[in-house]
C-alpha cells in the first residue's frame, strides 16, 4: 500500500513537473453577442469561420444535458484521470474478438484531439494525445473541462456548443431544456450529420432514445421519467436566432471582440414587439414605406427600444439605412422648446392671453397648417393645437439667436448654421434634426429640464446631468402640455388601474407632407416616431396627427407599468398667483375680473396686464386691446389712463409707486465675515400695504408681509434684486459685494 501511494505521488510530481499550457485546450472562439438590458440575447455574430458558438458557463447549462452527455460520453469522468483504462481495455477487447466497436475517448481526450486535428490519425498520435490528456487532467478541474466540451461540440450544420444547438432547434437556452430535449442534443455530436433532427428525424429520435436509455441505466432519470420522455415527440424544428435592433448591433459590431458580450439597455421583449408595431403600421399605408421610434426610460435616460427602419433586409431605399440618425425636417415638433424658453426668459406666461390672426413680416406671412385662425387663445391651448402665428410671435419676443443656442444645448447637432439663416421659421421646422437628438430635447422636457445624451449600452460614460430648464417652468410645460392622445378623448379607455392617463404629446409635419412626427412623454417613457420614405418623397398620408402618432400612442400604452407617479408633482415649484381672466396676466389694479393660476416660482411676474384703465370719466373700466398680432403684448397695450379729477370717490385708486428702498440701486457693501453681520433687511415703498415678493437673480426668496420682514444673507459678487407685488408691478435695482480686504485695500 505504501509502495503503491508513493509510486502515484512519483507519477502525479512527474505529470505536474512535465511543461504544458492549458489555455490552447480551453479556449472558445466565441460568437460576439449583443445583450439586452437583463442578459436577454438581441444579436449574435457569427465567428470568422462562419460558426454560431456561444461560450456558456457551466451553471447556464441543463443539469440535464450535462447528465445526458456524461451518460453518453464519459460516464466515468469524475473518476478518471484523463484516460479511462476501463473504456479502453472494453474497446481492446472488442477490437480483438471481433464484437461491435467501442470508443475509448473520454471528454478530456476528445479536449485534446480538437487542438491536434491537423495530425495523422495513427498509434503514435492517439498516445501522444492520450498522455497530452493525462497532463491536462492534472492541472484542470473536470468542471473546467466540462463547460470547454459543451461549449465545443458540434451539433450539426454550423452550431457549435449546446447554447446554438439549443436556440436553433428549440428556441431556448440551453439552461431551460427539458430532458428528452437534452437527450436528443446529446446525441448529435457522436454523429451530427446523421443523427440531424431537421432532415434524419427517425434517426434522432432512436439516438435520443438511446441516450435516455444510458441515462436511466447511470441512474440519472427513474422508469417513469423514461418512459415519458421516449413516448414524447422530437418537437425539433428551424428557429432563427434573435435579430433585434439591427442597426445597433451593425454600430456596435466594430467594438467587439470575438466571445465579447455587450450589454445594451434594450428591453428584448419591448423591442420585439415595437419593430413588429412599426412594421404594421408602415403596412398601414400606400405611399409611406419607412418609420423610425425611439422609447426612452426618462428615469435614467436610457434607450428601451431602438428602431432605425421598419425592415431592415427590405426597405425602398435601403432598410439599413438607419433613420433614427438621419436628418428630417421636424415641422411643428420643435414648439414646445420656443415656449419653453419663453418662460424660462420671462417673457411668456403659460396661461397668457395670445392672438392667433394673420401675421404680417414683410416677406414673411406665417399661417396656421389649416388656413384658419382662432383669435385670442391661451399659450396652452396655442401648444396643444400646434397653431403657427402664435409660436412665431412667441420665437420673436425670445429672438431667434436664443431659441437657436437653447435647441443646440438640447443636444441638436444638426443646427450647424447661423440662426439668421433660419429665422422665424426655426420653431416652425425649416430645419433639420435627427429623431434621436429631437428625442434625447424631450426627454430633457419629461425629466423636468435636466439634459442627459441618450444611453444605449450600458457600459457608456456619459456627463452628468445639465440643467437647462428650471423645475418651475418645466412643470409649467408639463401642464401646459397634459392632454389625453386623440383616440382617447371621451372614450372608455380603461386598463387594469382605472382610466388611462393623460399624457404629454406633439406632433410635426413637415412643409410639402415629407415628415411626419409624434412624441408622447410623462415621467415614465418618452416615444419618439418619425414616418416618411428613405427618398423624401410625399405622401398625403404624412402628418403627424395622422400617422406618427397613432403609432407613438400604440407603442406608449403598451409599455411596461411602473410604480412611481406618471405624472410630476409640484413640490412648492408651482405658486398661485392672481390673474386677470381676459388677459392671463397678473392682475393690474384696474382688472375687474380675476382668477387664479399657477406660475412657476422661479418665474419674474414683471409683466402686468394693461389691458384694463380707468374710464377717461372715472365711471368704470375700459379695456384696450393691441391692433395686431405682431405688436401683440397684453402687458404693453397702451399708456395709463389718468383718472378724472372729479372720479367718484368709490372709483379703484392707484396705491403709491413701488420702489425698492433697501438696498439702493448701485449699492456696494463690504463683508465683514462677522457672525450674523452680513445679512440685510430687504425694504420697499409698499412693505405696509401689501405682500412683496422678492427675488435675488432670478431666484426666488421668499416674500414680506406688513408682519414679516425677508432678510438676504450677502455674497461676493454683482447681483440683481427684484420685487414684485400682486398687482403685477415690478422693479429691480443692482448692487456688489466686495470681499474685506478691499476696504483694507484702500485706506
């Protein structure tokens, strides 16, 4: 015994000491794979020499197909060193008497025989690879080895490894088959040819039975789990291997290596079914052939679903032709971005009164898309309805050179020319953007004004988030925005949580019927549809109401529930305040009717309504109106109208000028770095008649009462201070502060 134990350490120190590299027997030359968001298949590759192989770790395989294979292939793996002296003195026997052929590989010299294929197949060469497998034993576990044989053995046609097996003719990996399912597969390497279930499936099915057979005499399956697998059907049939979201996967195939896995953040089952929805809706319709979508998740900004065609192999014009980058011309899609920085800039209320009627710019007459023209309209109603004349007057009190910077902070790459080059027309779409940057600007809109690009894989570095709207307005244009898609209104839509919500949308059609575009947002999702033909043809079918965003509205209510709120919450970032109901301004002294309205706390409330005066006899209020939509400014109608002297006693006075009294307008303080020193007491002439509402720089600080005082803490620099009363009046003074050592600077 002793003798016996230091002979197999001699042997076990030779195998050890004797050189060899393991990794040539382990390596997998891999299929690439790009993977959804959970590990889901979207695209594989094929390997240079044309192989579907996918690399599996061994837990990812069917303890099934493990147990078929070693019952079929090795049934003495574990417990063998390399070579199996029983398997080849039974094939020695055989080969001397006579009897049927029996193999003597084991799973560690088939290993070997696929590094050394290129050898004669001789005495010398099965005993080289038979030490070669000893030695390789010694250093690697038999779980190593394992996993490298089902990831390396062929099952027909140009499948390599269990997983391509698996989904070609089963359609699932290879962790979820079954046992007769596994069996059959463990049967193809021995003869994949022959025992091919698509064209020999009588032979398949007598293989796989008799790889059950094995497997019940090692004891892997009992009588009963047997029999019912043998008396089950092949169900083997042709199933193609995932090919969702092409135009991605032909991006990314440039970055990878082969066996690389790319995590994308696709959804596969949300994909699927959008390149089947867009698929449908082109069908739809005679002269549009081609539909581009992207669906956002707003939460992170990552990209859900990626549709660049709506058939990538058959597509006039070239299905590979990836739409969701290509540049279109937008229409009215870009709207929402022109009042929203109107807002932003505080020259737009979002309740504000505006005049939809014919609009006079010298050589440029700008006119709603249906000729008609609807007279005074709220800015929300102006957006919702997509009406022209009032979003080209909103662009001209912003300035086009504004909107054209804001809409390239949105990521627009495509503006690349000067913004007099575009003019006016710039909120109207006489440009050109691409669906995924038009998308990521959206998506800004939907996360409450933050900017993120777009991600698509999961492992990207990207910056971090860039304000470009503040909560306040953003909100105000969610509001503005809210309303139920079309096929929605008045009907009794309802889902398993009650009544669909509404939701955010905007259309744009482009000038000669070229583009058709919807977007459709909340705090969940935001989708993105363009519909036209890869040439640029028209079509009358290419308007955004018509095609783009019955498709956006399909593909939206179909996406995943979430938990959260659908739709924002003000938080404090919305404030009341008192509006006169004829204008939507802040109420002037003399407005004889007003309501109220949410504002954005951020926003300046400097432009009153002054449509409303005084009558010339002191008897009432007359109103004044502006005589076009172009000098349209409900907040600069006309001059005050100085009441009459003998005014009835009862008639509504002007109170005393509002003016900021502290600090005084060009005004320096010094710090003094002393604790609770460099704080001030804001004051102004109507501290004792009313609120005031202040503002340092645009943000809101709170506001004073004849109670209560607002005091500023100081900092370094040049400021602005604003106040604000009800009313509607504002004024504004400016004053720096300057660090101590300036003032020791100076004595």
């Amino acid at each position: 015994m002793a003798a016996t134990t230091v002979l197999t350490a001699v042997v076990a120190a030779v195998l050890l000491a004797w050189p060899l590299d393991p990794a040539p027997y382990l390596h997998v030359e891999a299929s690439a794979e790009l993977l959804d968001r959970d590990g889901r298949l979207l695209y594989p590759y094929l390997t240079d020499d044309e192989q579907w192989r996918f690399a599996r770790p061994l837990e990812d395989v069917s303890p099934y197909l493990i147990q078929a294979t070693l019952a079929t292939e090795d049934q003495r793996f574990y417990n063998h060193f390399g070579v199996d002296p029983i398997a080849v003195a039974r094939a020695a026997m055989a080969r001397l008497v006579g009897g049927p052929r029996s193999g003597a590989s084991t799973i560690t010299m088939q290993l070997v025989k696929r590094v050394h294929a290129d050898r004669p197949r001789n005495v010398l060469t099965k005993l080289h690879e038979a030490w070669t497998a000893v030695r390789l034993d010694a250093r690697v576990s038999k779980d190593a080895l394992l996993e490298t044989y089902l990831n390396v053995a062929p099952y027909g046609m140009n499948l390599v490894g269990c997983e391509a097996a698996a989904r070609r003719y089963f359609d699932k990996p290879a962790r979820e088959l079954t046992l007769p399912e596994a069996a059959l597969i463990a049967g193809l390497p021995k003869a994949p040819t022959a025992y091919m279930p698509l064209s020999h499936p009588e032979q398949a099915q007598v293989r796989r039975n008799h790889v059950l057979q094995r497997m019940r005499q090692e004891g892997y399956v009992d009588e009963g789990a047997y029999e019912a697998a043998v008396r089950g059907p092949l169900n083997a049939r042709r199933h193609e291997f995932p090919a969702l979201a092409p135009h991605l996967a032909m991006t990314v195939r440039e970055t990878l290596e082969d066996g690389d896995r790319r995590y994308t953040t696709l959804d596969a089952a949300v994909q699927g079914r959008v390149e089947r929805q867009t698929a449908e809706a082109v069908r739809m319709y005679d002269r549009i052939t081609n539909a581009a979508v992207m669906v956002v998740d707003v939460a992170d900004a990552t990209v859900v679903a990626r549709v660049g065609s709506a058939d990538f192999f058959d597509t006039p014009g070239g299905g590979q032709v990836d739409s969701c980058r290509a540049s279109r011309s937008p229409g009215s899609a870009l709207k929402p971005f022109t009042f929203a920085l109107a807002m932003e800039r505080h020259k737009l209320y979002g309740g504000e009164k505006l005049h939809d009627g014919s609009l006079d710019y010298g050589l440029y007459h700008p006119e709603n898309y249906d000729g008609l023209y609807r007279g005074v309209v709220t800015a929300a109603y102006a957006l919702q309805h997509s009406l022209n004349v009032p979003a080209v007057a909103t662009l001209d009190r912003v300035g086009v050179p504004a909107v054209h910077a804001f809409l390239q902070d949105c990521g627009l790459t495509t503006l690349i020319r000067a913004p007099e080059h575009y003019g006016l027309g710039l909120t109207l779409g006489n440009c050109e953007v691409r669906l995924d940057e038009l998308t990521a600007a959206y998506t800004m809109l939907a996360d409450l004004g933050r900017y993120r690009p777009l991600r698509t894989l999961r492992d990207e570095s990207l910056p971090p988030p860039r304000r470009l709207l503040s909560r306040g307005v953003a909100l105000k244009l969610f509001e503005m925005m809210l309303q139920p898609l079309p096929d929605e209104y008045g009907s009794e839509v309802v889902r398993a949580a009650g009544v669909r919500e509404k939701v955010c949308w905007k259309t744009g059609t482009s000038t000669g019927h070229h583009d058709a575009w919807a977007f459709v947002y909340n705090r969940h999702y935001v989708v993105g549809v363009w519909m036209g033909n890869n040439d640029g043809s028209p079509s009358r079918w290419l308007i955004g109401a018509q095609a783009a965003l019955p498709l956006a509205a399909r593909i939206f209510r179909t996406l995943p529930d979430k938990t959260a709120p659908a739709l924002p919450q003000a938080e404090g970032d919305l404030v009341p305040v008192r509006v006169c109901a004829a204008s939507g301004l802040p109420a002037g002294a003399w407005c004889p009717h007003v309501v109220v309205e949410t504002f954005p706390r951020e926003q300046y409330l400097h432009r009153a309504c002054d449509v409303h005066h005084p009558a010339p006899d002191g008897d009432g209020v007359v109103e004044r109106w502006p005589g076009s939509a172009r000098a349209w400014d409900l907040a600069a109608v006309t001059a005050p109208i100085t009441p009459a002297r003998d005014a009835p006693a009862s008639a509504p006075q002007r109170l005393e000028a509002l003016a900021i009294l502290e600090p005084a307008d060009q005004a320096r303080f010094v710090l003094t770095e002393a604790r609770q020193a460099d704080i001030i007491r804001l004051r102004s002439s109507r501290d004792a008649r009313e609120p005031v509402h202040w503002y340092l720089n645009g943000r809101y600080l709170g506001s004073s009462t004849p109670q209560r005082a607002v005091q500023m803490p100081l900092a370094l620099g040049e400021h602005t201070l604003a106040c604000m009363v009800d009313s509607g009046a504002t004024r504004s003074v400016q004053f720096t502060v300057t660090p101590p050592e300036t003032l020791v600077s100076r004595r």
